[in-house]
C-alpha cells in the first residue's frame, strides 16, 4: 500500500494489525481524478482503516483531514503512517464508532468538511443506514459525499454520478441546499 500522488507520492504505508480491505490504487486513483482539485479543503474520512484514503488527501492538498475508525489497532496505524509521510500535523484521528463521531461533531457543529468520504465495511447492511448517520449540516453548499461500497449493495438512489471499478461502486452525492 502507498501514496499514488501529491507532495509524498509513492511512499509506502503500513497496512496495520486488523483485518481490513485497503482500498485498491485503481479505486484511489478514479476518486482523486473525480474529486478534482481538493487544496484546501476539509476532508473527513469515515471507517478509515490504515488512513490509506485520507492519507492521499493530505499528499494533495487538502488543510486537514479527521479519520474515524472504531478500531483502536488501526488508529494506531492512522497514527503511524500520518508519522511516516510527516503529515502528523495535518491529520487527526478519532477512536470511535462512526455514528458517534458524527453525532458529535454535528452536536458542536465544529468541523465543516468540504469532502466526506465513506468506506464501510461491504455486505454488512452499514450501507443500507448509512444517510441515517451521515447529516448534510456539517458539509457545506456544494459539499460533496462519496461512498464506496459493493455492487451488490443498495444505496440512496439519488446520487449525482456512480462508477464502478471491478466489484466496487464510487457513489457521489451533492448537498445543494
């Protein structure tokens, strides 16, 4: 596993201690080529795992990034790789269930995030409920939610734009409102 682009490109991660499904260099490279330009923005990476998606905002320009994984093994990874791509300051890791996580920053309405990004894990109904735990108010107007998850999975029909990459479908989602 390794950074594909930006300033720390091609430098190794580590894949941590969990059993965990790092997203492919395919699936990170169709992500960043559909996001566009991210510098500056506030990126929030849900059921983060090794920070392997979050990670690669930073090398590209994105002010910040919070990961949120349940896992304390893999929070521990997040921590290591941000210390090995020195991107420490940039990062900050929350050890908690997604939904959680969520409630508080919206409760304290203090993280506003340009990009939500979502990897749960695949088939195991999360997707189904994930717009109950993902609330609009902390992305701004014209903020943008993508979720990665299974072919095999439903999601929220309404999407701006789907694509799929072998077994797995980037669904994007806008607020307009």
């Amino acid at each position: 596993m390794r950074v594909i682009g930006g300033i720390a490109k091609n430098k190794k991660l580590i894949s941590g201690y969990d059993n965990v499904r790092p997203t492919s260099d395919r699936i990170k490279e169709t992500l960043f080529n559909l996001l566009g330009n991210i510098k500056g923005t506030y990126f929030l990476d849900l059921f983060a795992g090794t920070g392997n998606i979050g990670i690669e905002a930073i090398s590209r320009g994105t002010a910040s990034v919070c990961f949120v994984e349940k896992s304390f093994n893999l929070c521990k990874t997040i921590k290591e790789n941000l210390r090995l791509t020195c991107f420490e300051q940039k990062g900050r890791v929350f050890n908690k269930e997604v939904n959680k996580s969520l409630f508080s920053f919206f409760k304290n309405k203090c993280f506003i995030f340009d990009v939500i990004f979502a990897d749960p894990p695949y088939e195991k109904g999360i997707v189904k409920k994930i717009f109950d735990i993902i609330d609009f108010d902390i992305v701004p107007k014209d903020g943008i939610f993508v979720l990665q998850h299974s072919v095999r999975e439903k999601v929220n029909n309404k999407a701006i734009r789907e694509v799929k990459i072998g077994d797995t479908l980037l669904s994007f989602y806008e607020r307009n409102t």
